[in-house]
C-alpha cells in the first residue's frame, strides 16, 4: 500500500477518537451552563430561621446549620461584632444580609452552597 494511501486509512480510524475526546472537552462546560440556568430560573427557597442577635461568629456557624450553606472567612473580619437577629422565613441571602447589616462585612457566593465574607468596600 502507498504511504499516501496508508496515511489516510490511519488518520480515518484515529477520526472517531478525536471526536470523541473534542466533545468530551465540551461537555462539562454544557453541564456548568445547564447549572447555571437552572439557578437562574429556579425561585429561592424560604428556611425557616431562628438566629438571636449575638457573636457575628456565632450567628454565622448557626446562619450555615440552618441553611445548608457553607461560610469562608478570615476569623478576623468577624471578631468582636455583633450580628442583627433574623427570625422568620427568609432566602439564605436575605438572612445573610440581615446579619451582616451594620458590621461593614459584605460577601460573595463562590457558587450556589458557599459563601464568602469580605470588608465592604
């Protein structure tokens, strides 16, 4: 058989390998797309929340049991303040706001069940 000839019957069996590995490069971007969308369109869920007015610390580890979601923080941007108290039914956002409210603390949701604090700018 030619060179010529050999050439292309090898690159026509590696053909559906590179499609194979082309669109599994592609599929997880898809599925973040599809995560994204779906937390786009779905409404926020309302958690019952009981969270006295206490040590920003504490409230916090309470604010993350009662919601599911998990908190990031430098142990220093929390010490020595006070958090508002939440009660009632609330998004995890909403309440997250209420306790920040007045500690000059904002925050980031790094993705749909973590969240990170950082000093208002």
């Amino acid at each position: 058989m030619p060179a010529k000839q050999r050439f292309i019957s090898s690159s026509l069996k590696a053909l559906p390998l590179l499609i194979m590995l082309a669109s599994a490069s592609v599929m997880p971007s898809t599925a973040i797309a599809d995560d994204v969308a779906e937390q786009q369109t779905t409404p926020a869920k309302l958690i019952h929340f009981n969270i006295p007015a206490d040590n920003l610390s504490k409230s916090l580890n309470l604010f993350s049991a009662q919601s599911g979601i998990f908190l990031s923080s430098d142990g220093a941007l929390t010490k020595s303040k006070i958090s508002a108290p939440v009660n009632g039914q609330y998004t995890a956002e909403q309440a997250l706001q209420a306790l920040l409210a007045g500690t000059q603390l904002s925050y980031r949701f790094m993705d749909a069940n973590t969240v990170t604090l950082l000093e208002q700018q």
